[in-house]
C-alpha cells in the first residue's frame, strides 16, 4: 500500500454541531493517511443549501483542531485541488452531469414535486413504496418519455428539471468494503437517483463522485450510513470510466444500552455530550472541551470506539494511534458508547499529566474563586488531590478547605470524635506542633507519632480530631501533607479556632 499515495478525505456537511460520530470518522480518516504518510483533506460539502447552517464550518474545524487533527487540504489551507467547499465548484459539477447526459447515462426529468407526491401517496395506498427506477420512468415526464423537441422546449423556458442517473435493469454489481467484505446488488433494487437540479446544484451523490476522483482520494472512510449509496457510487464510477477508491464503512456509534445510534438525547438524558464542542447556536448542547475533558482522552476514547489494537493497551498518544491504526481492525458491528469510559479515560490522563501543567489549568479556577495561590503551592496541591480527580473543575471541592478555612464542623462527625478528653488533647497538639522546628510531613508526623505513643493518648481519635479542625471534615489528602501545604501559622490558627468552637460554653 506504500507506493500509492493515500489521499483520504473527510467530507462533512454543514448541517449543524459535528456528532463525536463524525470527529470519529475525521480521526479514523487522519490516523490511516498519518499511518501511511498520506495526505488528510477536509472537504465541506455545502450543496443543499437548504440544509446550511451558519457556523457549523467553523465548528468542524475547531472540533477538528482541538482534536490534533490536523488538515493538510482544505477551505482554509488550500491545496492542488483547491477550491475544497463544493459550492464553489458548481461549474464542475455541471459539466459531468452534460457528460452522463451525452453518454445516455443520465436524463433529463420534469416531474414536479407535487406529483411525485401524488403518486408516493398512491403506492402508499396499496401498501407499496413508489421508486423513481427502471420499473416506472417510462411512465413519467422525462427524456426518455417526451420527444427531444418537448424536452428543449421545456428547457429552453427555464422549467424546472432534475437529473436523473439512470440505472441499468437487472445487473448484479459487486464491489468490496474493506470492513465488510463483498457485496453484491442487484441494480433493479435501486432507483434513478438525482444528480443535479436546475437551481445549478448537484446532489451529493455527483457532487462526491466527482470531487474524489478528481482530489484523488484513494480510499473512502465514512460512516455506515452511506454504506446504501455504495452501489450508485460505484456505478457513477463505472459510468465515468473512473476507477472508484476503495471504500470502508465504519460502524455505527451506539447508545449506552447497545440499541439504537447515540443521539444527543441520550447524552441529555445521561449527562455526557454528544459533541466535541459546545455549539452556541439555536438548540444550544454542551460539549467534551466545556465538560473539561482533556483533548487527548477525547480523542483516545473515540479511536477504541470501533477499532482495536489487538493487545491490551488501552492509552494511545496520537503518535501511538497512527503507527497502531489499521483499518482491518476496524469491527463491522456498532460500538456501544460508555459515558463511565470517557470519564475512566480522563481520570487517566489527569494522573500521567504533568502536576506543573495541571496547576497551570487549575489556576484559573483557583482565580476565579477569588484566591490567588503561588504556582508552586498549586503544584504541590494538585499532586495531592489528583487521584481523587476526573475533570480540572473536580479540584476545586477537593481543594477547598485549602483555601478556606472550615466555619463549622459536620456534627455527626463531630459526636463520633469529640470526647472530654479532646480539648486536652488538642492543646498538647498545638504546644507540640508549634514547637516543632522542622516543619514538614515527615518530621511532623514522627514527632506527632513520638508524643502520643509517650502521652498514652489513642492515635487514631488525636489523627481523626487533628484532620476534623483543618478540613471541617473526614476528608482530604494525608494530613501531615495538609498540615505542611497549610503552613505552621495556619495549621496553628485553625487548631486555635477550632478549640475555641468546640469549647465554647463547656470550660468558660
Ligand atoms: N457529506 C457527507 C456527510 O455529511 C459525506 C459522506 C461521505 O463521506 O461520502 O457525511
């Protein structure tokens, strides 16, 4: 496969916010061309206009972007084949539709969409489905039915007319998927779809056909959903003279419970996006980036979501999945998406993140609760709540108690800890903590350990009472780490306030 050049594209339409589906499709379309040194296009097919959604092209290729995937053609970069949004190449489009007029394999049709309508509902009658095909075109107005001087007529006066491709009677055509093998069609099962309109839009079948022979894609890599238009692809191929790419059609991305594709009411029912990004426009949806999800993970997430690397390794870099990537281990059936994975993917990348680049991302937050720690100290905070992470904004009810020191204590807590014993106890505490010259996790902790095995007093209930008047609660990191990070005057002062509390109307 290394001596042709693998050029792939990835073709959406700007219809809306990019499904993870599609930025699947993206990914899986860059890690083969980066596998083989190939080039990775993205071509935006705009041409049913009535479908356009202002932003959606901008969208796809920020999603794109925050992905790491990188495009080597396209609308912004350009390229040999420039330009890569269709609607500017409608006078391309026009010419191959005159030529598969020219060559009988395709024709002119007048059918209004009023009648087409008339007879849909006819057939839906008598319980049948009406196809535009070889079984019913010779009862319609079109080329083949009308008489050359009728059909300039008609298109000499501007009337509306589509073209149709015309599909032979009753061949078999066979092609191969390389995810699903053979195929075989049989040509009368399949209609006379439209290629072009009068409004000098092609459809996407043509519009497709012709921008990858000429991009010279060799290899097709789309979602299973196109997998029914396969057989006029190829055909439009054949028609042409063209040899056709190779084609694999991924699986479907499934919903959590394994029935049905992943939709954005799945996400909004379970709470995960069904994007990559948040989209701002009409019917608003959150997405991965918001939701704090690391690019990396993402983009982990998604390459196992339907291709497998044959071994147990689960955490892939890009460099990884592209010299891992193969399209032979790409499964025919859907792959159940599993929010709990997404996050499990997260978590693990937060703990191999770098605690200095964490502070940095945790910083913000820290700010904007109005603190404004040193970098260093964040750096050692992060290190120790990390674990206890999924998302950067999880930090935050980690680190708190931090930040502010507690007001109140959990009472039930407090009942299970506090006895008449404590108040002593803690002022022996403090005497000691303050005296201690050394003040950090180890010393503290062997000298703490040293006087309470000498006082007699029971470790756990001095430990537990020790944590409950720094953190308020029976949480956090270990203590001697909080009591450091805390410093020797705050550490001082919470023990202070915290006997001052509890003692408050017992010993006036
Ligand atoms: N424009 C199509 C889409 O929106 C492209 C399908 C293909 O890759 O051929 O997905």
């Amino acid at each position: 496969m290394t001596d042709t050049k693998i050029r792939v594209r990835f073709a959406p339409s700007p219809t809306g916010p990019l499904h993870i589906g599609g930025v699947r499709t993206a990914l899986y379309n860059y890690l083969f061309a980066k596998h083989y040194n190939g080039i990775f296009i993205l071509r935006i097919e705009d041409t049913d206009q009535a479908r356009y959604v202002e932003g959606a092209e901008e969208y796809i290729m920020e999603a794109l972007e925050w992905a790491g995937i990188k495009i080597d053609e396209g609308i912004k970069e350009g390229g040999p084949h420039a330009p890569y949004r269709q609607s500017e190449r409608k006078e391309i489009y026009h010419q191959y539709a005159e030529k598969l007029l020219n060559t009988g394999d395709a024709y002119y049709a007048f059918d209004t969409p009023d009648e087409l309508e008339k007879l849909r509902l006819e057939y839906e009658s008598q319980g049948e489905t009406f196809n535009y095909g070889c079984n019913t075109r010779l009862r319609m107005y079109n080329s083949l039915t009308l008489s050359s001087e009728e059909v300039n007529r008609r298109l000499a006066s501007g009337d509306h007319y589509v073209v149709r491709y015309r599909m032979p009677e009753n061949e078999d055509i066979s092609f191969i998927d390389i995810i699903r093998g053979d195929i075989v069609v049989n040509t009368s099962t399949l209609d006379d779809k439209v290629l072009y309109k009068s409004d000098g839009m092609p459809t996407y079948h043509l519009a497709n056909i012709v921008d990858d022979h000429l991009m010279e894609i060799s290899h097709v890599i789309r979602g299973e959903e196109w997998l029914p238009s396969l057989p006029l692809h190829v055909m439009l191929y054949r028609s042409f003279g063209w040899t056709a790419p190779l084609f694999a059609h991924l699986p479907l991305l499934l919903k959590p419970t394994g029935k049905g594709k992943l939709s954005k009411r799945d996400g909004d029912k379970m709470g995960f996006p069904v994007f990559p990004l948040y989209w701002p426009y009409g019917e608003t949806a959150t997405g991965y980036r918001e939701e704090g999800y690391f690019h990396e993970a993402f983009v982990n997430m998604l390459a196992l979501l339907g291709w497998n690397p044959g071994t147990e390794q689960e955490i892939f870099s890009m460099d990884e999945l592209i010299t891992a990537f193969s399209i032979d281990r790409v499964g025919k059936s859907g792959s159940r998406f599993d929010p709990e994975k997404a996050r499990w993917f997260n978590h693990q990348y937060m703990q191999r993140k770098s605690n200095e680049e964490l502070a940095e991302l945790f910083m913000p937050v820290v700010t904007k609760k109005g603190f404004s720690p040193s970098h260093d100290s964040l750096v050692k905070l992060v290190s120790m709540v990390k674990e206890r992470a999924t998302f950067i904004t999880d930090m935050w009810k980690e680190v708190d108690f931090f930040f502010i020191a507690p007001d109140t204590y959990d009472e039930k807590e407090l009942k299970k800890r506090w006895d008449d014993s404590s108040a002593d106890m803690i002022r022996s505490l403090r005497e000691l903590v303050a005296s201690l010259e050394v003040f950090t996790p180890e010393e503290m902790e062997k000298t703490v350990r040293e006087w309470v095995s000498a006082s007699g007093f029971n470790t756990g209930s001095i430990f537990n009472i020790f944590r409950f008047l720094l953190v308020g609660a029976c949480r956090g990191p270990r203590l001697f780490d909080i009591a450091e990070w805390l410093g020797r005057e705050e550490t001082l002062r919470r023990l202070d306030t915290g006997l001052r509390k509890l003692t408050a109307g017992n010993e006036a």
